[in-house]
C-alpha cells in the first residue's frame, strides 16, 4: 500500500480546518451572538462524561458516516473545516467576553480538546477517504474495486476513538477545575 497518496486529504483537511478556524474567529468578533453563546459557556455547569464524549464524538462519528458513503471525499473536509469553524468561534467568543487578559482561560479549556478531536479525525481522514473511494468505485462500476472497510480503516478508528475519550475525559475531569481558577483569579 503506498501511503504517499494518503497524503494529500490529510493536508486537504488541515487546510479546511484551518480555514474554518480562521473564518470561525473573524465571524466571532463581529458578532452580537458571541455573548448569548458565551454566557452558557461561562458557567461550566457539570456535564457527564456521556455528554462530553458525545459532543466531541460527534464529528468522528460524522467522519465515519461520510466515509461509509458516497459522500466521505468532499465531506470529510468540509467536516474538518466545521470543526475548525466552531471551536474558533467559540474561542474567541469567550476572549472577547472574558477580555484579552484571560486569553489562557480559552486556550486551556478549548484548545486541548479542539486538538484532540481534530487529530482524531486528521488521523481517519485518510482511511475513511479510502473507504468512500472503495464505494464509490463499487457503486458506479458493479463490484470492482477493493474492501472498502480494511484493517488500516479500523486501526485508524481506534486510535482516533482513544483521542476522543481523552478530550472527553479533560473536558469532564480538567476543563472545569481549570475555567474555575482562571475566572475566579
């Protein structure tokens, strides 16, 4: 298998994600909305660990749909870029409410599980692009083509499950400890 060419939706998704981030944060600052969504972000009040694993599962539960369809070539990016959209929105929504003072109160709560979750996807990117490609070659040419669910697609899928229970895990256990302290210094 040559993972050269697995390269490229990768980057592919970095960029979206990136430009989602960028985007997400322009949007953030000019918006009235920041602060109606910040206010419940602000209070931290004690989610389980089933909630947190949903919310940030849910875009590599959104990667693995698309790439078990059609759809997985455009749609993992455009998923990526979502995620990027969403968590600089909220970033900077609650910089902008807490003041600039408290820029490591966002960076600590939103950062590590943003990256974790992101590096979940980044990491299946590839496979569940693969996987897409198999459908797809399935769909339009009779049964040609290779498994679309390989050893590679769920290794991937492990190894990305495992980051999303650690950024669930800091968002239950860590994050609100830690939004505590910075809001209450």
């Amino acid at each position: 298998m040559n993972h050269n060419r697995k390269h490229p939706i990768t980057i592919i998704c970095a960029a979206f994600c990136l430009a989602g981030a960028i985007v997400g944060a322009a949007v953030s600052k000019n918006s009235s909305f920041a602060e109606n969504v910040t206010g419940s972000l602000l209070t931290f009040s004690a989610k389980s660990f089933w909630d947190n694993l949903f919310s940030t599962g849910k875009y590599l539960l959104a990667a693995v749909f698309l790439s078990l369809s059609l759809f997985g070539g455009p749609g993992i990016p455009v998923l990526c870029g979502l995620r990027g959209f969403f968590a600089a929105y909220y970033m900077t929504a609650v910089v902008s409410v807490v003041g600039h003072g408290k820029a490591v109160f966002a960076a600590s709560v939103f950062f590590l599980p943003f990256m974790l979750s992101i590096s979940a996807i980044l990491s299946f990117a590839s496979s569940g692009a693969e996987a897409s490609a198999g459908i797809t070659v399935r769909a339009f040419e009779r049964g040609a083509g290779g498994a679309v669910v390989n050893r590679e697609f769920v290794q991937r899928f492990l190894v990305s499950v495992v980051l999303v229970v650690l950024a669930a895990l800091y968002e239950t256990y860590a994050a609100p400890g830690i939004a505590a302290g910075l809001l209450g210094g």
